[in-house]
C-alpha cells in the first residue's frame, strides 16, 4: 500500500493545515479512506464541542487540554464615542498544550 504524503509541497513558516487536509492526512496515517479521515475529524470535533459545552474538558496526555475559560463581566469603552458599556460575562474555549507537543514543536 503507498501512502500518500501528508504535506504536498514544503512548509514553510506560517503554512496552514486546513481541515480537509488534516482529514486527508489522518487518513493516510491510519491507513483508511479520505471519507473515513473526515468522518474521524469531524467526529473529534463534535466530541470535543459537546464536552465543553456541556461544562466539561478534554484532556489528552502528551496532547493538551481543552477547557472552558470564563471572563468576568465588566466595563468597556466604545472607541467610536468613547462611551462607557456593560460588557456581560462569556465563556471561550481554550488550549494548552501538553509537555510532549510544546517538546515535539520545539525539537
């Protein structure tokens, strides 16, 4: 079986993986379909949604996390009038990578 290269052509500083490439590129390391590859991105990502939406986190050794960040309510100003506004409390989603991945970037 020939697998096919996960990165066509060379990276360069600031190149970017979109999610069809990150599906074709999990679906030549794990030896499956391009289809097979999106139904596995796209269900990691639902997976990782729903778990932070319902309060949780993901957490994956050597990886990193994936949390729900809070920001406190507070005041703001409007750059246009330079009025003060009420900014309401929000949730984000966060990432942190884990040791492995910061050493695996950095090597």
């Amino acid at each position: 079986m020939v697998i096919a290269p996960l990165i066509r052509r060379k990276p360069k500083w600031g190149d970017t993986m979109n999610k069809s490439e990150l599906a074709e590129a999990v679906a030549a390391k794990a030896g499956m379909t391009k289809a097979q590859g999106v139904d596995v991105v796209n269900a990691f990502v639902s997976v990782v949604e729903e778990s932070l939406a319902g309060g949780g986190d993901v957490r994956i050794p050597g990886f990193g996390s994936f949390t729900v960040a809070h920001r406190a309510a507070g005041k703001a100003r409007n750059p246009r009038t330079g009025e003060l506004v009420d900014r309401p409390a929000s949730k984000r989603p966060k990432f942190k990578a884990g040791k492995s991945f910061k050493d695996c970037v950095n090597c």
